[in-house]
C-alpha cells in the first residue's frame, strides 16, 4: 500500500487499525521501502474511535444511540478506575483507555450530524476531539465551526447518476443530486468558515482519485494555499510531528517532492518523491522541449533534432520528418525510427494521414519498417547517450543534448470557469430554506377565526389570536397590533398545535436491541433533523412530537420531546426544560415472537415469556434501589468526613452506571415512564411490580385492551395514549375496540391518540375525529385528545396544549372544521415562527422541481462529456414504528410518487 501513496506525493501517514469503536492506537510513519523500525515516526500517536462497532460479534451496540452510550459509560468506568478500587483488579483496557488519553483523540465520525454527536461527548469528558468527517460538512458548517475542533478532511465525492431515463431519474433524490454537484465545496466550506482542517485519501475508491479530486476542490474554491497547508503543517502539528515533518526546514526528514511544474497545476507529474532523503521515481522527469541528436555511424555523423512534448510525445526530424517511436521509464532511454514513407508524409500545410500520429512515448505505431534504427541508452541529466545499430546491424552510438525548454502556450493555462452551482438549503431536503430565509419569529394577528382555545371558554366565534415574542398574547375580539403580521381568519378555524404523543419520526435509530434493559441510551444522541417527515407533519398541523425508544426491550431507552423546527439543528429541535421520559414494553415484541416464529431457537436474549418480562423488571428495580443506597451512603459518609475535617480519600466512590442512574431517577419522580402495552394481564403485572418495586407508570401506550383495566389504571394514575382505530394487526391486539378511547375516558382516565407512525401523524386530527363517532365524546373533548390530553401526558401542559395567554405560540390555522377530513392546514405556527404556509408550500413545490431538471440536465451533461455515471439509485428511508416485531423497527418506503422528498 505504500508504493500507490508515494506515487500520490505522501511521504508520511498515520496509520490505524479501521475496526471498532475504541480501535486502540495509531503510528504515524514514513512511506519508506525500509524496516519497520527505520520508518516509524512515533509509535504511539493517536488514539481512534467511531459509532462503528466494526467486525464486534457483541449484541450490544446495536444502535447509534447505543454506541454513544457505550462510550458515555467506558468514559465514566475509566474515569472511576484511576482511582483503583481495591476490588476491582486489574483492567487492562481501561488502564490503556486512561494512558492513551495523552495522546491526540481521533473520532472518525464521517457525517455532519455524527461530527457533531461525537463532539458533545467530547464535551461532556472534556476532550477535543480531531474529527474525520464525511462529504456532507458544508450542509452544516456553522455548526462544524461551533465544535472548536479540527477536521480530516476526505475528497471522495459521489458519481453523477444516469438519469437520461426519465423512469431511472424519478427515482433519485433532490438530496443526492444536490450533494453530487455540491459535495466538491466541503473543503472550501472549511476554508471560508475558518475551521482548520487537514487532507487525507481516506474513502477514496483508488488512491490515484486524489489529484483529480483535489484540483477539482480547488476549482471549487478551495486556495492553493490553504490546500497544501492542509496536507503538511496541519496534519504535523496536530499529530505533534511538526518538528520533524510538514515543512521544508533544516533538521526536518528529507520527504519533499519533484514535479514538473507547479504542484497543484492539472498538467503537472509527480517526478520524484523523496521521502527520509530516498530517492523513489514516480514517473520520467525528462525535460520538455528541444534536443541536439548526433548519431555516430560508419558512414559518419548524422544530426536530428528532437522535439519533445510535456506529455512525452516526440517529433524528429532531419532532412525530413521521421517516423518515430520513443519510451522512457526516467533512466533508460529507446529511441527507433526510420525515414516515413509517401504515404505518412502530409502534404503542404496538410494534416498526418489518420492513424500515424506523431512519435508518441509507450508506442502508438504499428510496427517500424526493416530499415529503421534502433537507439538505447541512458539518460544524464539533461543528457541522453547509449548505443544502437542501423538497418544494416552496424553498431553506433549516439547523444542528445538539451537546447532550449519548450515554449509555453498562453492558452495551455486553463481559466478557472464560473461554477453554476444550486445553494445549500437548511435542511438538505426539499422545502428546505436557503440561508438567510429561514422563517422568522413574528408578531402575528390572526382575524376574525373560529378559535378552539381548550380552556373554559371553549369555542369562540369571530375571535382574533395575537401571538408575540413566541407565546400567545391575547385571545378575543378586535385585537389590534400595528407591528403584526395579519392572517385573515374569516370562515377559517384556529386550533392549539397537535402534540404527537408516540412517534419515532427524526431520529437516526429508534431501538437499541442489544439488550434487554437499555435506560443508558437516548433518543436525545441521535435526533435526525433531516427528517422530511417533520415538514410533512407541519403540513398536517403537528408541532410537537415525543420521539420514543422502540418496543425492542422491557426496559428501552430515554425518549426525547422535540418542536417541529423545519431547519432547525438537532439540539435546536429539543423542547427545552421538559420532564425526562423513558419507554418501556411489554408483551411480544420483548419477548421476541417474531425471532420465536422465524427463527426457531435462535433467540438468544432473555426474556422469552412475559414471565420473564416480570422479572427483568424485578432484576432491574431491584438493581437500582442498592445501587441508589449505595451511593446515598457513600455521600452521607462523604459529608461527615467533610464536616470532620478528615480526607475522604479512605472512601470507595461507587461506580457511576447510566443505566441504573435513569432507573433511580425513575425511583425519584425525576424521569417517567411511557410504556408500550397491550394486554390486559400484562398491564395488571406490570402495575403489580410497579407497585411493589415503588415507581410509576405514567403512561400506558398503545393500551388497546385499556377498557379492560381502565379502573385499575385509574388507581395507579396512569394516562392513556392510543390508536383510533388500529387492531388486528397481530395476536395480542385481537381484542381491540374503536370504543376503547371513549371507554377509557369516562371512566376518568386522560386519554391521547397517537401515531406511532409517520403517515398517520400527518391527519391525527381526523383520528381524533373518529372518537366522535366511536364513543359520541364531544368534539371539543376529541380534538383536546391531540392537543391538550397529549400535553398533560407530556407534563407540559403549562406551555402547551390550549390557547391560553403566556402558553407558548403554537397554533394551526385550518380551512375549516378542524375534525373535518377536508380540513387543510393553511398555517402551521410554532413559538411565532410559520414553519408551514400551504401557499408557499405551492411555490416550493414548483422550484423543487426546477432544482430538479437543472440537475438532471447536469447530470446527463456529464454523461454526455464521457465521465463515469453510476446506474440511477433510489433513496431508501426508514420509516420508523413500534408496530413491528423485529428489533430493527425499520419499514424500508419507497416512495414512488414523493422520491425526492425522501
């Protein structure tokens, strides 16, 4: 691998094993052809990490989130383990985690959203991290920027597509084109935001790209200057190598390169690369331009002269132009050529006939007449001399001498065009907003509506609805507002925003199955603002969603509460200062039927009955409470040695366990559960244990044999979100009523209709509708079962849920009914700010579709000028939904009709 490098121009690599999450440590060496011990620079020199578990045969991680967490708690484990608890031994890995914390931190993270992920645990331990990024950095520049770290930069960019079909181009992404003729800017992004960056082949389908791509960087915009710093001084100086690499000073290696002209000219050859002051030939360094032949035969001296291109082609000519054929390899030289017939030789002012260019290095003739000499030798400098034989076999030698250089043609300079290129829009989707037009807070009067406020004062009739400085400021009639952005309400209805109580929607992974207990990861690592989805709900009149963990466990993860921000970042989606939730499960998809039925025996994790569900819960709460003592009595002894004045070095600090923290907040009312359900005699064990074990059950989700225990939930002060409609979709839901939402909500229960899926959140508002006909609940009490119900669920129904002053602006403007089926939303409002204006909806969908046969004009463009097209691919998203048994939780949608919303 060394050889393909050093012909690339690289002198000096850092070199890892690429395999795992922690991957251990990597050498930084030179590309010498010498023994191990003469190359290597600095044995230890970087620490590496990714999401990536690699070839791991491990069940856990099986996620991003976690992977996160797994590295959240290895960095905690470390952290405890300096301190060396007598009972606890030696840990060899945890002693080389600690040792290599000296060295360089390298996170290979290789897309935006994971750069900024690997950041934030950087963060929380206090280290910086030099990032391996992706193709996709200049989508999210800003944020790069706001991580304070350096990145590695790879110059791998995706091919153009065939998109001449036009079957094959419905099926590729307005994304995947976008990032195709974008992606070439990443560097330049870099460069212009001020984020110090380094170079590096990585990812490159064949080392030889990466001249090719570099240039083609640097045409779109990245400096020279910048470009060669980021393939010496950075990369040295971060590595902590810049005293003996990285430039050209006195006492440093001798790895340096020669080249035909200026380096990063499209034209120029690597000649020479020395590297540790070894001289390794790239390829011939033979001078272009004019040379003196003198051939020393029997008969006398014969003179040519010799006319020699950048590109290694050759003309001679003596008394006439000669038919020629010239190779080189840097030191040996062959020369052959004889007189050219009538019919090679051009006419006056003519052209060569077709077939018989001009000498041409490597061979371009058919073979040379008998009478042709044959000249070898070697070359000297700029001096070439050797032997040969004439036609007749009569021995000769033979030199050329260097004259002049060749002359440069002005037009051989190619001027840099103008790049025609679309703009990056926030979020890299379609309807995503170019910079500086994102929507803004303002101050909004909407008029003269029909307002369902789910207060006391129920549905009001010609009312306005001031919203200020992202909250609700006044509810009533004639409100006026000179600064205030007017809706004209007449014949319209005005809603609270629709609170989506179970979705998995924007979100990188949704279960970590590994195990049967997960309360260390969350939703919160691995936000996915890029989602389409969420601007196909805004469409819907959605504007907050509880992300859930999957139902792949008893115990799953920590779930996240975001606002539907269209353009937003993944910590700017985040309903800031709300109560911590967590999910658990019950029933099949926990215990595994789905592996049970396909697999046979080939369920490995526990639990396999919802016997065993119990006593995972047991384990678990068990677990917490003396791990909770543990602590409460390490702290107590803590504090009388504090007030005592004695040193606390004597205590054993109990090990941190994210998992157990997130149960004892559970013990604490500090974080509560929403939990998947479906039978009635799971519910009535799972309120058993709860009850037993001292901790509470929020919600029950799904719940749809609720009207079968609604009293026993009512005593235990549990809420209730779940389906319209749905049953029969799988043995445990056979008993499924539509009358259960109403059932469960006279008996006094709050009670949600959620989604757990991305289709249906786009119309929960007639899914609410539907409760008016299964069960006669009254409309105002089925549009609170998405607004309001929802909302008191979420322990945010003091900001959201109803329009009430003070409560945060999220509202929805409809075209009618809101429970009606032909309601639209025509605006979608959160905190001020329209996210969603059906008008404007109109407009975006038409210049998506000019974006996208500008492209796809692009695209066929480069297959037209002979470059390398891919077969058109479909973009492939997964739509997440706890209704499925496997663990993946993934239904792969192609969409046929929206593709390039996906």
């Amino acid at each position: 691998k060394a050889k393909p490098l050093r012909e690339a121009g690289f002198g000096t690599v850092l070199s890892h094993v690429r395999d795992g999450i922690a991957r251990g440590t990597g050498a930084i060496v030179t590309l010498a052809n010498e023994k191990e011990n003469l190359v290597i620079i600095k044995e230890k020199a970087s620490a590496h990490y990714s999401f990536n578990k690699g070839t791991s045969t491990q069940s856990y991680p099986s996620s991003m989130m976690g992977s996160i967490a797994l590295m959240r708690q290895t960095y905690l484990d470390a952290q405890w383990y300096k301190n060396k608890p007598a009972t606890e031994g030696i840990n060899i890995t945890l002693e080389s985690w600690n040792d290599n914390q000296g060295l360089p931190q390298v996170f290979e993270a290789n897309d935006k959203w994971n750069d900024l992920r690997a950041d934030r645990i950087g963060d929380e331990f206090g280290v910086q991290y030099i990032i391996k990024a992706g193709q996709n950095e200049y989508q999210r520049i800003k944020e790069m920027r706001g991580t304070n770290a350096t990145f590695i930069v790879p110059l791998n960019y995706p091919q153009a597509q065939d998109v001449e079909d036009p079957s094959d181009a419905r099926f590729v992404s307005l994304s995947d084109m976008k990032h195709w003729e974008l992606a070439p800017t990443n560097a330049a992004a870099f460069e212009k935001t001020g984020i110090p960056f380094c170079l590096t082949t990585s990812d490159l389908r064949n080392v030889n790209q990466f001249w090719t791509n570099l240039r083609k960087a640097l045409d779109y915009g990245l400096s020279e200057s910048k470009a060669m710093e980021a393939l010496t001084k950075t990369p040295a100086s971060i590595l902590g190598v810049y005293d003996k690499v990285g430039s050209l000073d006195a006492g440093k290696l001798a790895n340096f390169l020669i080249s035909s002209g200026p380096i990063f000219n499209e034209k120029t050859s690597i000649w020479q690369n020395w590297v540790q002051g070894i001289k390794y030939v790239v390829k011939d360094e033979i001078n272009p331009g004019t040379y003196n032949l003198v051939v020393n035969t029997p008969a006398g001296t014969e003179k040519y002269t010799l006319d020699v291109k950048s590109d290694s082609s050759v003309t001679m000519i003596g008394k006439d132009t000669l038919d020629i054929r010239f190779s080189h390899d840097g030191k040996i030289v062959k020369l052959n050529f004889a007189p050219m017939t009538r019919g090679q030789r051009p006419a006056e002012g003519g052209q060569r006939p077709r077939g018989f260019p001009r000498g041409f290095g490597g061979g371009q003739f058919a073979s040379l007449p008998a009478n042709a000499t044959r000249l070898s030798g070697v070359r000297n400098g700029n001096e070439w001399n050797g032997t040969g034989t004439d036609s007749l076999g009569n021995s000769l030698t033979w030199t050329a001498t260097f004259v002049k250089p060749a002359e440069a043609k002005p037009d051989s300079i190619k001027k840099k065009e103008v790049l025609n290129i679309g703009k990056v829009i926030y979020p890299f989707e379609p309807f995503g907003w170019e910079e500086g037009q994102a929507p803004k807070q303002e101050t909004i009067l909407i008029k003269s509506a029909t307002v369902w406020t789910n207060e006391k004062e129920g549905v009001l009739q010609n009312t306005d609805v001031l919203i200020k400085n992202g909250k609700i400021a006044a509810v009533g009639k004639n409100l006026s507002d000179a600064a205030a952005k007017v809706i004209d309400g007449t014949g319209k209805h005005v809603t609270p925003g629709i609170i989506d109580e179970h979705s998995h929607i924007a979100a990188a992974s949704i279960n970590e199955g590994g195990q049967s207990v997960t309360s260390e990861v969350r939703i919160a690592d691995n936000l996915n603002p890029d989602d389409i989805n969420i601007y196909r709900q805004l469409s819907g009149g959605v504007t907050t969603s509880h992300i859930l963990h999957g139902s792949a466990n008893v115990i799953g993860g920590q779930t996240q509460l975001i606002k539907l921000r269209w353009g937003a970042n993944d910590d700017d989606l985040k309903f800031k200062n709300a109560d911590g939730f967590i999910k658990f499960a019950l029933g099949e998809n926990v215990k595994r039927s789905f592996f049970a039925l396909n697999n046979g025996s080939n369920n490995n994790r526990y639990p396999d009955t919802r016997m065993g569900v119990e006593q995972v819960l047991v384990d678990a709460f068990t677990r917490a409470k003396d791990y909770k003592k543990a602590w409460q009595e390490y702290n107590t002894a803590k504090e009388k040695l504090i007030k005592e004045k004695k040193p606390t070095s004597s205590l054993t600090v109990p090990r941190r366990d994210l998992e157990l923290d997130a149960l004892v907040e559970i013990l604490d009312n500090k974080r509560f559960i929403t939990c998947h359900s479906y039978v009635q005699s799971e519910i009535n064990g799972a309120i058993e244990v709860a009850n037993r074990m001292g901790y509470h059950y929020n919600t029950f989700t799904h719940i749809l044999e609720g009207y079968k225990v609604a009293d026993k939930m009512l005593k235990h002060g549990s809420n209730a979100s779940t389906f319209s409609d749905w049953w029969a979709y799988k043995m445990e839901v056979e008993d499924a009523i539509p009358y259960n939402a109403a059932i469960m909500q006279r008996v006094g229960l709050n009670v949600a209709i959620n989604s757990d899926d991305a289709e249906m959140a786009r119309r929960l508002n007639q899914e609410a509708a539907k409760i008016v006909k299964y069960g006669g609940v009254t409309e105002e009490e089925a549009l609170k079962m998405v607004t309001l119900n929802p909302a008191k669920m979420l322990h945010v129904d003091d900001r959201v849920g109803s329009l009430k002053i003070g409560k945060d602006g999220d509202v929805v403007v409809w075209s009618d009914h809101p429970l009606s089926i032909y309601a639209k939303s025509l605006y979608t409002i959160v905190d001020g700010t329209i996210y969603f204006d059906r008008e404007k909806d109109e407009q975006m969908q038409k210049l998506v579709d000019i974006e996208r046969n500008r492209l796809i004009k692009k695209m066929n463009g480069e297959k037209r000028s002979g470059a390398t097209v891919t077969p058109a691919q479909p973009s492939y998203q997964i739509m997440h939904t706890c209704s499925d048994h496997y663990h993946s939780h993934g239904i792969l949608i192609i969409d046929e009709n929206d593709l390039e919303n996906n």
